[in-house]
C-alpha cells in the first residue's frame, strides 16, 4: 500500500468519526452553545471530506458559507439572547424521545438501502477533473442549473426582507404575531446627536 | 513564464541521489517550506512589533525600547519569553474547553492562510487552484473562535468584544471578497501565483493599483477592519471594553491571540502587496535589466538574483503597508459602531459592487488592458 492511499485512508476514517461524533453531541449535548460550536467543528470536517475528494473549491465554499455565514450567525444569535431561564419539564418527554428516534431511525434504513441498491457512477482517478472543478462549476451556474441559482437568490432576498421587517418593527402598526398595536414606545428611536441640545 | 528556482524538483533530485524513492523524498520535502513559513511568520511579527513599538514612539516623541539589545530589537523576544513563563490563568467560572479553544481557533487560520502566499514563482508551499479563495474562506472562520473566548470568559467586556469582532468581520468580509473578485475578473485565475505574473509585464506600469484604485482602497480598508487595527479596533476598545474578549487571558494564551493579531496584519499586508503591487515584481521589469545587460535569464546566477529580489520586494513591499497601518494607528481616532457598520453596509459594500461591475464592463471593452 503507498503512502498517499494510506494517509487518505487515515483522513477519511478520522473525519468521519469526527463528523458521526460531533453531530451526536449537536442533538444530545443539554448546552446549546457546544451544540453550536460541535456543528461548526462537523461543517469543517464536511469540507476536510470534499477535499478528500479532490473538490477544493466546493470545501472552501462549505467553509465560508456554512462555517464562515451560517454557524456564525447561528452562533451570535445564541449569544445576542443568551438568557439564563428555567425551562418547564416537558411531561411526555420519554413517548417524544422514542417518536423522534424512530423517525430518525427510518430516515436512516431510507438512507442505506438508497446507499446499497443505487449503483454508483463512479469516475476513475484519471478522469477527475480536479482544478479545473472550479471552471465547470461557473458554466453549469450559467447554463443548465442558471434557473435554480437565480430563484435561490430570490429565495435569499426573501428571507432578508423578512428579517428586515421583523426587526423594523416601527415599519408596521400592527404586531405580525398577535395583531396589537405595536408599542411604539419600545422601540429604539434615532437620538439626536448630544451636541446639538447644548446650543 | 514558467521560470525561476524550483527548491523541491532540485531537492528531490539531491535525495535521490542519496537513492532514496522518489516518495520519500517527498515526504522529507514537505514539512521544510511549512517549517520555513511558520518561522518567516514568526520572525516577521517580532519585526512587527519592534517596528510599532519604535514608530509608535517616534509619533509621539519618546525614544521608545532602548536597552534590550542594539536600539532595542530584543524587546520582542523579552515581550515573548515573558509571555512563555507566565503562569496560565483559566477564570474559576469560565468554560475551560472553549476558553482554551478560542485562541487557537484564532491562530491556525491565519497560519493556514500562509499557504498562498508566494515570495516568486515556485517560492510558495502550494499553487493551490483555488488561491485568494481559501484565504478569504479561511478567515471566516476566525470570528468564531473570538465568539467561543469571548462567551467562554464569562465576562461581559469579553462577550460583547466578541460579538463586535464577529459582527465586523462579518460585515467587512462582503467589500473585501468583492474586491478580491475585480481581481479574479482581470486575472482569469485564483491563483497568487497568476495574479502577480499577471502583473509582471510592464514593471510598475501594469501593477493593478492603476487598474483597480477604488477596489485598493476599499480591499486596505476591509483588511485593516479585518485586522481590528485603529481606526477600527472597536473589538478591544480600552477605553470601553477594557480589552475586548483578551480581557482574561494571560500567558500563552494571550500570546495566541497577540502573535495572531500581528500574523494576520502581515498577511494582509502581503496580500494587499499580492493583489495590487505586483508581488515580487520589481517596479522595472528583471527580464528587461538581464536583456540590456545581455545576460541569460535562465543562468543558475541569474536565477539566484531574481528569486531573492522577489523576496526582498515582497517583503519590503509588506512592510511599507505596515509602516503605514502603524502610522495610521497612531493619527486616526477609533470610529464608533455605528459609523462602523455603516461605512461597511453603506458606503465600502456599494463601491466595490459598482466597482466590479465596470470591471467586468471594462474588461469587455478594453480586454487588452484589463485581462481577456
């Protein structure tokens, strides 16, 4: 065995343990912020894989994007409302636990079996495109998948609008969510500059 | 223009002799360039921090460190050997994992970031395809170890440093990416290495600080912002924050977060030197010298000459734009966050749009000058 499949060997089986591991204590960890550090730490480990797998610009875009944008946002918006509260003990907790792994589990069998009877179109080493990935991936964007890419950036400005609009509250009369009136007087209003009173 | 040394064919080539297999010499090869960076790095924040300790000094009329050693050039060592011995401090309440996390967190993608930086054309540890693309993606990552030190040290001066660095960096990260593609667009490539032979055809003529002034600017600004240098160094804002989320670390760890803050200005600098001023071109270009003195630009000697006056360039080249972000540092006022933000959102985020936008036109309309 030469030294390049066995390092590869040993990158593949350390990633992935980290990723199985991490995305465990994501879902099972009480604390939510290890739960948000752990995902960072299993989105990196997803980029080591895409490299593993000669797709460089796809790893460093799974980084800027979902390390970099995602788990940072999600990230900062945990410490932004960071509130120490006691949550209620939820009554049913045991029947929901057994619900959700069940469902979790029959994801899992879908998965395998998909896994198992699909067969894989595998390229050989020697037609890899490599480098040049980052080439092709910049005339499918703009030729055949030219559609999906426009209407997720459609789908983005949407989300950004809406998060606009539920931080603007003064924006609206009415509260989205209960349909009061919103209280004007919460809301942060641009204060005039302190030198200007002096006068 | 594929010329100039190649240390690891030449050095394959010498173990081989040795008759060692071609895979091992490789294997020996490997750690050297990285080894190589890691101290050039490191020696190059030491210079750093002489250097802002001597101009800062001079910007204000004091002498500044004079004793250790020769116009006080061991001072950065002392500052270092202090920092190594002292004792290792982790909060009683705060979380000793991440707080031990952070910092490193900090550090390794600014190291890892060395990896494209090129000294002349085969001096660099990896032609990596992806080039300027991984240092941006790289430094996303940064923000989220200076969220985990400034949580996990339980200290609200820490936590809301940590929320400002995060928030700066985020916001400052779309001008800089935006610049960094005007680039690309001329170039065709993300390699540094294409960047900068790009660059090379008229000496200082063709470097892309003529071709792309607004996007120089607005990429100086978005690294300094990047850097948490003054005039936006709101994340560790004394006055404010006491020291922003290094407000509990000391020893090593603190020295983590000290040598990453000075490795990244570095870095910034020599892309900032990368993208616009040519890299390791000489202002006149070094094939036009060898041609009027009628010397071949393949002998061994000229070779030698050209690949260390790339070196020196980009160095000298980094380190002007040190100079600078010091003397910036020392004139400049801190901005408040809010003027901070929205020179980020409104002003720097629009011109490096716009910016890229005539570059894409002027690169239709003139391909000759502006990449085809």
């Amino acid at each position: 065995m030469s030294i390049a499949i066995t390092t590869q060997i040993i990158c593949f089986t350390v990633l992935s343990l980290v990723i199985l591991i991490g995305a465990l204590g994501v879902v099972l960890l009480e604390s939510i912020v290890y739960s948000a550090f752990l995902l960072g730490g299993v989105f990196m480990s997803v980029a080591g894989l895409y490299l593993l797998l000669n797709a460089s610009f796809v790893a460093a875009a799974q980084v800027l994007v979902y390390v970099g944008a995602v788990n940072v946002l999600i990230i900062f918006a945990i410490m932004l409302v960071n509130k120490k509260e006691d949550l209620k003990p939820i009554n049913d907790i045991k029947s929901r636990r057994i619900i959700s792994t069940s469902i979790c589990l029959t994801l899992l069998s879908l998965l395998i079996r998909v896994d198992l009877t699909n067969v894989w179109n595998l390229s050989s080493p020697q037609n890899s495109i490599g480098e040049e990935s980052t080439i092709r991936i910049g005339e499918h964007l703009f030729s055949d998948y030219l559609l999906p890419f426009e209407v997720a950036s459609v789908l983005l400005l949407m989300a950004m609008i809406g998060a606009i609009v539920l931080a603007r509250r003064d924006v609206m009369s009415k509260d989205i969510s209960t349909g009061l009136p919103v209280d004007q007087e919460l809301i942060e209003k641009s204060s005039e500059p302190l030198l200007t009173n002096k006068n | 223009m594929e010329y100039g040394l190649d240390l690891e064919y030449s050095f394959n080539e010498f173990l081989k002799g040795f008759g060692l297999s071609s895979e091992i010499a490789h294997i020996i090869w490997l750690p050297l360039p990285m080894l190589l960076v890691l101290v050039a790095a490191v020696v190059g924040v030491l210079v750093t921090v002489w250097l802002e300790r001597k101009i800062s000094a001079a910007a204000q009329q004091r002498i500044g460190p004079e004793y250790a050693g020769a116009l006080g050039v061991l001072q950065p060592i002392a500052d270092g050997l202090k920092l190594l011995v002292k004792e290792d401090i982790i909060p009683a309440k705060a979380d000793g994992i991440l707080f031990t996390a952070g910092p490193i967190l900090v550090l390794v993608p600014v190291i890892l970031s060395w990896l494209i930086v090129p000294f002349g054309q085969n001096l660099l540890i990896s032609n990596v395809g992806i080039g300027i693309f991984l240092w941006i993606a790289l430094s996303s990552i940064q923000p989220i170890g200076l969220l985990m030190s400034g949580y996990a040290s339980n200290n609200k001066y820490s936590l809301l440093g940590g929320l400002r660095a995060a928030a700066q960096s985020i916001s400052y990260e779309i001008p800089l990416a935006l610049s960094v593609l005007a680039i690309v667009l001329m170039t065709n490539s993300l390699s540094t290495i294409d960047i900068v032979n790009q660059q090379s055809g008229a000496g200082i003529l063709s470097w892309n600080i003529w071709r792309q002034p607004v996007g120089f600017i607005v990429f100086w600004i978005c690294a300094l912002a990047e850097c948490e240098r003054l005039p936006f160094d709101l994340p560790e804002a004394e006055e404010e924050l006491v020291a922003g989320y290094q407000t509990e670390y000391a020893g090593m760890k603190f020295a983590l977060f000290y040598l990453g803050s000075y490795i990244n200005l570095i870095l910034s600098a020599l892309l900032v030197s990368i993208l616009y001023l040519g890299g390791w071109g000489f202002p006149i270009p070094v094939e036009l010298i060898a041609k009027f003195l009628n010397l071949p630009i393949n002998a061994p000697f000229i070779q030698v000459f050209t690949a260390s006056i790339g070196i020196v360039m980009t160095v000298l080249k980094a380190y002007l734009l040190v100079f600078i972000a010091i003397l910036l540092r020392w004139t400049t006022p801190r901005v408040r966050i809010d003027q901070l933000l929205d020179l980020g959102w409104k002003f720097l985020l629009p011109i490096s749009l716009a910016n890229l936008l005539i570059t894409a036109g002027l690169k239709l309309a003139f391909p000759q000058f502006f990449g085809g």
